[in-house]
C-alpha cells in the first residue's frame, strides 16, 4: 500500500485505529529525503495540514503553545540535509509560507552522485540496501544559507549521522557539540535546536542527552509522540511521516493515534533521560 512502513501496522485496519482517542497538542513532524515521486504525496499533506491544523513557526517556544485544543499545531522538521529538501521549500513551503527546521549532517553537506549515495547507505540506512538512483544528493553551503535567508531555521545533526549510544563520551561531545559550532561558523548563525541520529531509546544515552542539554535549547529524538508529553526540552518525541502514507494514516499520526507502538519507548525515555 506505501513504501517503508513498519509490517506491523499493516495487521491493524483503518477502522481500528480510527477508534482511537485523538490527542489535542502541539505535534513536530519529521521528514527526511522527499525524492521527485512522492512531490504530489507531499503536496498533498501539506495541503491537509494546512487546512485541518495549524502550522507554527520554528522559533516558537512549543511547550507554551495551549495544548488539548483545536487545531493542532504541527511544525515541521526534516533531517539530514538531503538536496531534496531546498527544492520542497521553494516549490511547496514558500507558497504556503510555511517555516521548518532543517537538521544538518554536517560531512554530508554538498555530497553529489556516488559520494551522496555512499554516504546515504552507509550513514542513514546501514540496516537496509537502498536504490542508487540518484536522488541523495546533500544540499551545498549556499543553499542551507538560503535557507536562513527565508526564515528556516538550521539545527545540528552531528557530523557522520552515528549511533550515539555506541561512542565514548569524548565521541559524543566531539558529534554532537564540534559539529554544532563548526556548522555555525559556516553559516554565521546561532545553532540551537538538535535531532539525535536514528532518536530512539537505543541510539541514544544519558550522556548524549546531558551533552545535548548543555549546548542546545530544544533537541529531537524520533519517538512517536506529541510535545507536552515529551520528557523534557532535550529529548523531544515527534511524528516520523514516511513518503507514501495515505492520508489517514498522516491524520491519526498527527493526532496521536500511532502512539502506542512507542509506548515502552516513551517510558524509557522518562525514565533515563529526565535530567
């Protein structure tokens, strides 16, 4: 039915999930590469969004947006620094005037054709074989400043994309606080939001959140959730969309309805990361 989406979601039905409860909060979306085939699909969410929620500027601070009440506030995040990403904003985010936040993984930045590509599979998606098909090309230097220069704002992502929970402390600081201050040399900007690589439970540790609470102002992991059940501002749940989901199913993940299949995680989360 859609590409890249967890086999277990497929034995639950639609009616299912409809029954249950909507959350009413303020909800950050993630995204990463959108390639040129799933445009129409991204068209066609943002549209969704911007009729039934309400989008928020990346600036503002979430945790005081009134939750439990209509519409839901959705802000937008994509990570990694695909190419992708600079031409949705100009063709789909700019017409909407719509304002996201762009993580970037600071060695991948102006990668082009098989470096790119290289990069992607060993990085991203070292658990999975991907397609070469040309469409993991990194955004240059000049294009995250355009970025900027639009009203998106530019958040760290370490420099190789690693699993944080795997490196000494040392590594971690280097990942995630060296590459945070050379990105901002390189773009003459404040780097204060951050998105822990692959967020989950097990990727990340004490020491990467301490770390990240030291440097940052707000950090993401990739747990599903919504804002105001967060564990704190440094380990932030968001809504993971992948390219292709119908639009129900962008509904009930906006909404909350997904949530349960990270429910464990999200308790795990409260109890090591509450620093």
């Amino acid at each position: 039915m859609f590409r890249n989406f967890s086999d277990k979601l497929r034995v639950f039905s639609k009616p299912f999930i409809s029954l249950i409860p909507a959350k009413k909060d303020c909800v950050v979306v993630s995204l990463h590469n959108i390639q040129q085939d799933d445009y129409s699909w991204l068209n066609q969410v943002l549209h969704f969004i911007a009729q039934h929620y309400e989008f928020v500027e990346p600036h503002s601070n979430l945790q005081k947006l009134t939750p439990y009440n209509d519409p839901i506030k959705v802000l937008l995040s994509f990570d990694d620094g695909f190419r992708s990403n600079y031409f949705v904003a100009k063709k789909f985010l700019k017409p909407l005037n719509v304002h996201a936040v762009f993580f970037i993984t600071s060695n991948f930045i102006g990668l082009r054709g098989k470096e790119a590509f290289r990069f992607t599979q060993q990085y991203f998606y070292p658990s999975r074989v991907i397609e070469n098909n040309n469409e993991y090309d990194a955004m240059d230097l000049e294009e995250i400043c355009w970025l900027q220069e639009q009203g998106h704002v530019i958040g760290a992502h370490t420099y190789d994309h690693p699993k944080l929970s795997q490196l000494s402390e040392k590594d971690q600081r280097r990942q995630i606080i060296d590459s945070a201050n050379e990105l901002e040399d390189m773009i003459c900007r404040p780097v204060r939001s951050f998105a822990y690589p692959f967020g989950s439970v097990t990727t990340v540790d004490e020491n990467s959140v301490m770390i990240a609470k030291d440097r940052f102002d707000n950090a993401y992991s990739n747990i599903r959730g919504m804002v105001n059940e967060s564990v704190n501002n440094h380990f932030i749940f968001r809504q993971n969309l992948v390219p292709g989901m119908p639009i129900w199913l962008v509904k009930a993940a906006i909404e909350g309805r997904l949530d349960w299949r990270h429910h464990e995680a999200r308790k795990l989360a409260g109890k090591y990361y509450r620093c």
